[in-house]
C-alpha cells in the first residue's frame, strides 16, 4: 500500500507507516480482512478529537484575544463539526485512500461524512503519535483553520435556526414557521424532512435523522436561498 502520494498531500511523511495505514483503516475493512497488520483506526480517533479541541482552542484563543468565552465556543463547534471535517477530509484526498469493507464504499450522504470526519481525527492523533504536538497544530492551523473565514463569513457559527428568524424578523417582520413534509425508513433510522415557511410560501427543505436536524438543515439553505 502506497501512500507517498496522500503524504506528499498532507505535506508530512511518517515515521512510522504503521499509524498512517491504522488511521485510514475503518473498523468494517477489519472484518474483511482479518489479517490486514493493524487495528482500525477509531482509538487514533478517540487521541485526535481530544488534539483537535485543544489545537483549534489554542489557536483561537490567541486569535481572538477580546472575544469572550461562548462566541468561541460557537466558532470551534463550527469548525470541528463532523460535516466541516468530512469537507476537509474530502480536500485532502482522504476518501481515496481510506480503506472501507464493500459495502461501506457503497455508502454516502451522513453516514459517509461521519467516517471521514472521523478518519481525519484518527489521522490527526497518528500525527500526534508521529511527531508530536506542533506537528499536529500544524496539520490543523493548515486544514481546519483553512475554513475559519467562510464560517465568519458565512456566519457559520451560528445556529441556523435562530440567525435566519434574526433576518427575516429584523427584514422581513416575520418568524419562519417549519413543518415535517414526509418520514422514511425504520424506526431506528428513520429520515425527516422539513420545510421552512416566510408565511404560506416554502423556502427551502432540510433532511436529518430528527425532526431537529431537519429544521437546521432547511433553515441553512434558507439562509443560503435568501442570500443570493
């Protein structure tokens, strides 16, 4: 297996090959190929969103040395969410080279998102293993932080929901109303989606695994919608 390329992508060669191959390596990949060397890569996870959180704490915080406590925490939980980090890990070529089972290679939309974004969390802790902590904080100043200016930009760090009824109150004087427009699957992974309302007109659609997540997600493409 080789990674010469992917390191030559992400700017870092390992020492030690063993925890960059553990670190693409998804549990599901394992049960196929029991005799693969390495273990999967979800403890490499567990070590890189504990680096993650204190490397873009770190850097925010010196950052933005007049912004108080919770403004922050809304940027770091923009930047780390699991959607930020599969757009991230897409960026540096991670999906090519993460090793899933057959059906999991099948696999999109969330369930996809949540594997990459935690592959680049375990990438991040073989990092850290690798080479130490500024090793890390420069894999993440150069990748995550990447996306700090769309999230100010975009306004990413705040809740969807309550920046658009901010706008269309303030614009509009009136208050998104959302209703659940259908419900598919299972029980146990069931999908809503959502629609959010300027009165009686239908501005944008949101799917989640929740009533919840659907709202946020119809209300981001609303956002979207009456930004253009």
């Amino acid at each position: 297996m080789d990674l010469s390329s992917f390191e030559k992508k992400i700017n870092y060669n390992f020492k030690d090959q063993n925890l960059l191959k553990e670190a693409l390596t998804h549990r599901s990949y394992i049960n196929e190929n029991p005799d693969w060397g390495v273990s999967h890569n979800e403890r490499l996870e567990f070590l890189g969103d504990a680096v993650l959180e204190l490397t873009v704490t770190e850097i925010l915080f010196l950052k933005y040395l007049e912004m108080p406590e919770g403004e922050l925490t809304s940027i770091r939980a923009a930047l780390v969410n699991y959607q930020m980090l599969a757009e991230i890990a897409k960026i540096i070529g991670l999906e090519e080279v993460i090793l899933l089972s057959k059906g999991e290679t099948k696999d999109t939309g969330r369930a996809r998102e949540v594997i990459l974004a935690n592959a680049l969390e375990a990438l991040l802790g073989a990092l850290y293993l690798d080479s130490g902590y500024e090793t890390a904080k420069k894999f993440v100043s150069e990748t995550v932080l990447s996306q700090l200016s769309k999230v100010m930009k975009e306004k990413l760090y705040k809740d969807p929901k309550s920046y658009l009824q901010e706008i269309t109150q303030e614009k509009m004087k009136l208050t998104p109303t959302y209703e659940v427009l259908s419900e598919e699957g299972p029980d146990h992974a069931k999908v809503f989606e959502s629609g959010v309302y300027f009165g009686k007109k239908l501005i944008a659609v949101g799917k989640g695994f929740s009533k919840q997540e659907a709202e946020v997600e119809a209300a981001k493409n609303a956002l979207e919608e009456i930004s253009h």
